[in-house]
C-alpha cells in the first residue's frame, strides 16, 4: 500500500506530482477513488520492469557499435503490450453526441434544400452546399471562389468556380449544379448503353481541362495562387498543387431505371481517380450511411 520495490515510497512519488494533499477514496474534493488507488498500485513498475526498461535504454544506445544477445527494446516493449500500456480517455463516447446532431442536422437541411429546389437562386444552392461538404471532408479547411488557372497556351486566365484547398496546402476542384431533372444519362440507349447526357459530360471536360491546366502550371502557380490568396492564408501556408482531384455534385437518380443506375456507375468508375461525381441522391445516402454509424455507437 505504501512501499512499492526497491523501497521506493508511493505517496512520496505522488507528492512529488501534484500540488496540495492527497486524499484516497471519501468525500473530499480531488480525492484519488479507491478503484483508481489499487489499479495504479497494480502498474506500478516492478523490478523486472526496471531492468527491462534500463536494458532497453542502454541496448539502444550501444546497438550501433557492439552486437547485442537479443533485441532489449523489443523485449521491453512486449512486456508492456502484455501488461497494458496507458488506457486513454474514450473519445468516441465524447463526440458521439455531438456528431449525431451534426448528421442529422445536414440530412434534414439537404433534404429541405432538395424539396424548396425552385425557390433558390443558383448562387444560394452553391453556398448552402458548400457548407455541407466542408461538414463531409473536414480535410478542406479554405474555398476560394473563381479561383484563376493559367491555360499556357492561349496565355489566358480561366477562372474555377471553387477551388479547395486542404490542411497540407494541396487543392482539389468541386462543381456545384443545382439538381435539374435529366442531366446524368439519356433514356434512350445507344448500342444498348446510356451515356451522359451533355450537362454531364461538358462538366467532366470543364474539370477536366481545369486540372490540365493546374498541372502544367506547376510550381510557378503554387508561387501565383499563394501570392494571390496571401491575406487569406495563414503566414507561411503555401498552396500545392499535387495532382488535384476534383468533385462534381449534380443531378438525381431517384428517378433512373436499374439499366441507368448501372451505365452511370460504369461513368463514375471511369473517372474515379481523378474525379468524384455525386448525385443528391447519393449525398444524403453517404450522410445517412455516416449518421447511422454514430448513432448505433450511442
């Protein structure tokens, strides 16, 4: 209780931690329970332990000049593992709560959103929804909006609606289209396949010839958009320009037949590495799928 090996004093070495008195278990304030007493008398180090951290100390410093018996610091490290190592506070018990509100939250507002359609301007669905994907990819932590890209050919400017822009600097494209009826595939087949209709396929091209554009402007575009964006970045935050990937959210699919359902996935898996097209309908079943996922953990 009091004494643990190598006549090292318990309390004393808590004395040493903290400030004021220590109290086991009752009913003062900043007490150390009971439970938790007996488990820290249970981890504290024994002297195998000490032997077998101070092997694995000594063997790691001396491993580069003289050949070793055996592997201390790995002998160390599996007695801790069978031991148990620091238990952690239960993190997703803490946000649990808290990201099922926010799920809930975005699938209530996106299908508000997909249902008042008609009385949004462009400009206002493009604003609602961004906010809904920076709430899905948290990794994006800034959009600009027209956003320049040099074509270096024409030496012309072209102008990306928004452009992404991630923790480590490095951007992606997203399209944002209000969600009109009949812009993924055709009803009719050709050659026994639907192919995307023209809002589709002209949209592909866009981001396509945007990213075209990213690429061949290289290091010369990280130095124009960091300049350009520099009041808006954190000192000494640069834009990247690696491979950019994009995102196009537009159309419905509520309404498409199981051979439609299919040509359009056959589209999407076509451009997956680079471009990632989601339907609404699409949209609220990931949301929903990600909302399902912390409400069973409550």
């Amino acid at each position: 209780m009091f004494i643990a090996e190598r006549n090292i004093s318990i309390f004393s070495k808590i004395a040493n931690l903290i400030q004021g008195s220590i109290y086991i278990g009752g009913p003062q304030e900043n007490a150390i329970p009971k439970q938790a007493f007996q488990k820290l008398l249970q981890k504290f180090p024994n002297t195998y332990e000490l032997n077998r951290y101070a092997s694995a100390r000594i063997g790691a410093v001396i491993s580069s000049y003289l050949k070793l018996k055996e592997d201390y610091g790995d002998k160390y490290q599996k007695y801790i593992n069978k031991k148990g190592g620091k238990e952690g506070s239960d993190l997703y018990s803490m946000v649990v709560t808290a990201e099922v509100a926010k799920y809930k939250s975005i699938v209530d507002k996106l299908k508000s959103m997909l249902n008042e359609e008609p009385s949004y301007s462009e400009k206002q669905w493009q604003e609602e929804i961004l906010q809904i994907i920076l709430l899905l990819y948290p990794k994006y932590i800034f959009v600009f909006k027209n956003a320049p890209v040099k074509d270096i050919y024409s030496k012309k400017n072209k102008w990306i609606d928004f452009l992404l822009v991630d923790a480590t600097g490095n951007i992606d494209i997203i399209e944002i289209k209000k969600p009109f009826d009949k812009c993924i595939v055709t009803h009719a087949t050709y050659r026994d396949n639907h192919i995307p209709l023209r809002e589709l396929s002209g949209t592909v091209m866009q981001i396509e010839k945007y990213i075209f554009y990213l690429n061949k402007w290289g290091k010369a575009g990280e130095e124009k958009l960091t300049s350009y964006y520099r009041n808006d970045l954190p000192n000494g935050f640069a834009i990247k320009i690696t491979n950019p990937g994009a995102i196009i959210i537009m159309g419905r699919e509520n309404e498409l037949t199981e051979d439609q359902l299919k040509d359009f996935e056959v589209i999407k898996r076509k451009y997956k590495n680079v471009i990632d097209i989601i339907t609404y309908d699409d949209l609220i079943r990931r949301l929903e799928t990600i909302l399902n996922h912390w409400a069973e953990i409550t």
